[in-house]
C-alpha cells in the first residue's frame, strides 16, 4: 500500500514509517511547517496517517494556535483526501481527551468513561476527532488513535528518562501507592497497532497500551533490572512520601492514569509484539 505520513521526522512518525516499510508498504512524509500541504496531490496514497500537532506547551496559551494545527488542519487534509479518492485516515489523538490527569488513587479509564478534555490540547485534538467522525462513510473510514505514554529508545521527553535517573542514583526506593497504575505502550506496538488497522482497512476509535499498566514501584524495578542494579525498596520511606502527598512531585511520580484492558483489546488486535519489560529495557539500555 501507498501510505502518507502528516508530520515529517517525528518520533512517532519515523518510527511508524519503518515499521510499515519493513512489512513491505511504501512510505512518504509531508512537512506541514510550510503550507504545502494545502495544495498537495493526495490522490497517489490509499492511507494518510495524522501524526503531527502541537502538544503541550507550558509558555503558549495561544488557543487559535492550538486549534489551526491541532483542529483544523486535520479536518482540512481529511477532506481533501477523502475528495481526491484516499480511502483511510488514521489521526493520532490523545488520552487526554478524558480530562483525566495523574492522581494517587487508582484512576482507570474505561468503556463508561465520558470524553471531557480540558486543557488547549485536549480540547482541540476532541474538536478534531469530531470533525473527523463526520467526514466518515463507506468510501472513507477513520481511525482514531488515543495513546497513552510512548516510550522507546531516544524518545524525547523525561519521564523515562527521570525515572532512569531516579533508579540509578538512589539506593533504596520509597514503596507507595502500589496500587496506582501508569499505562503505558512501547514505539514497537504502537507501530504494530497502526500496520493492522492499516491493512485491516479499520475504523473507531483504538486505546492501546503494553500488555499491562504498572505503578511508579514496578517501573523502576523494571528499569533497575534492566540497567543491571538491584533494586531495593522501603515502604518506610514509602510512608515519608505519603505524607508529602500534597507536592506536586509526589503526584508527577507516583500518580497514574491507565488505560482498561478491555478498553484496549482492539477487537482482539494482536499489536503488544513486544511485552512491556523488555519494551522497557531496550528503551533504557
């Protein structure tokens, strides 16, 4: 298949773009930072895959930016597309569309759990979706792609990172809220997700995750085991940081938001190619 990736040299995207090429697909990128995109020839490609946008940035509170590159550009190439004969679109949104962020208390996301995004980038990766849904028929199916945390080898961003530092600076690791889970899906499965909806030629909406959520504990017991360090924990010093509960740190590390296992079954898709341990070591080692 001839398949188009919005948002050249992204993570996610050059990683999906390998992915899909190695089983066989030719793959091409469309920059969308010039406006190329609003005269480009869509007709050659029977898939677009949505990955750019504007993700959260803590010094723009610009609400049009938001919704030009996140709302409105989407629904501006799935309608060209779609007019010009491409037959699918699968658009990366966010678990954030549930307004549901980190809490230290068991926080699971799923099936009755209503859309309620709050924040710029929620809201208007939400307004996007909906924008999508309506372009949807028979000719033109839309898949819409809810991730939770991607994590892999050289991905930006510091929360693997942090706790990769965490894991090998301290000796001895607080134990608490173990029973507050953090889902999570490794580039490999993510990349595997969209190759099946792809080929499958599917529609809805997808919330994926690794084949499970794990608490902050597990995480760097993960990680201590993959960097070659025992991993030791108190449930003393555990108890310490309990009763510092109401820092903004404590939650940003041991909070969690996760995904329900039947939320994310994807109609028995067989996308977890890679469990999350070893997902976890490749990415740290």
């Amino acid at each position: 298949m001839h398949i188009l990736i919005i948002g050249k040299n992204s993570y996610i995207g050059n990683h999906v773009d390998d992915w899909l090429s190695g089983h066989g697909h030719r793959v091409e990128q469309l920059d969308v930072l010039t406006d190329e995109w609003k005269t480009f020839d869509y007709s050659p490609f029977d898939a677009i895959i949505h990955v750019a946008g504007i993700v959260h940035q803590p010094n723009c509170n610009d609400w049009d930016l938001y919704k030009k590159v996140n709302t409105d550009m989407p629904i501006s190439i799935a309608t060209m597309a779609k007019a010009q004969g491409v037959k699918q679109y699968v658009f990366f949104s966010t678990m954030g569309v549930y307004g549901l962020g980190k809490r230290l208390s068991p926080n699971v996301i799923d099936e009755r759990t209503p859309l309620h995004a709050e924040g710029m980038y929620g809201k208007s990766k939400l307004m996007a979706e909906e924008g999508l849904h309506e372009l949807q028929d028979k000719t033109f199916r839309v898949a819409i792609v809810r991730p939770p945390s991607v994590y892999g080898k050289g991905c930006r961003g510091g929360y693997i990172s942090g706790f990769a530092s965490v894991a090998r600076k301290l000796p001895v690791i607080p134990r608490a809220y173990e029973d507050v889970k953090q889902s999570f899906i490794y580039i490999d499965n993510l990349s595997e997700l969209i190759r099946l909806i792809i080929e499958k030629n599917l529609h809805g909406v997808f919330c994926p995750q690794d084949d499970k959520a794990v608490s902050a504990n597990e995480l760097l017991q993960v990680i201590s085991c993959s960097i070659g360090k025992k991993y030791r924990s108190s449930a003393l010093l555990g108890l310490c940081v309990r009763l510092l509960h109401c820092i903004p740190l404590v939650n940003k590390a041991y909070g969690g938001v996760e995904y329900a296992k039947s939320l994310s079954a994807a109609d028995g898709l067989n996308y977890v190619v890679i469990p999350f341990d070893e997902g976890m070591r490749r990415t740290v080692t």
